[in-house]
C-alpha cells in the first residue's frame, strides 16, 4: 500500500497510521488474553490488526475509508469471510 494511501491521506478521516511493529506489539500486550474479539477503529494498513491475527484474536476492522477497507481485504484475504476477521468500510 505504500503508494495509494500515503500519497492520498485523507483530512477527512484524520489519517495517522501505524507502522510500527514493537508499537503494535506493545498495544497488543495491554489487552486480555483470554478476550475472543477485538473490535478495531481504524485499522489502516492493517499493522496492529496483523498482530492480533498472529495472537489468536477474532477482529472486527472497521475502516471508513473505501481505499483501506479494500486493501486490508486483499492483504488479509486468508482471514476475510471466516470468524478471524472482519473489515467493515463505514464511519463510526
């Protein structure tokens, strides 16, 4: 994705993404283990939502922006459609 959504970071939606793996990681630590779904805001490029995925957790993206929602669907497509994963384009 590094074309597409850094060239066209959206005001609207107040784009600040995360690409930082120990950042990720670190978010990651601070939930409870025993916790079956995560319900993401704002996924981006899918880093946090791609360690919740390897920790075993059922995630729920929601991703306002149409550019995102399709990418994390083709970047995740293994996840998609299952229970592990589901990427929902609106704005909450």
């Amino acid at each position: 994705m590094s074309g597409t959504a850094r060239k066209g970071f959206s005001k609207k939606y107040g784009q600040v993404f995360l690409r930082n793996r120990e950042i990720a990681e670190f978010e990651a630590d601070l939930l409870d283990s025993g916790s079956a779904s995560i319900l993401e805001i704002g996924p981006g490029e899918g880093f946090l939502t791609e360690v919740l995925l390897e920790r075993g957790f059922n995630v729920v993206a929601v991703e306002p922006d149409h550019r995102l929602a399709d990418y994390l669907t083709a970047r995740f497509a293994t996840h998609v459609g299952g229970k592990r994963l589901t990427i929902l384009q609106k704005s909450v």
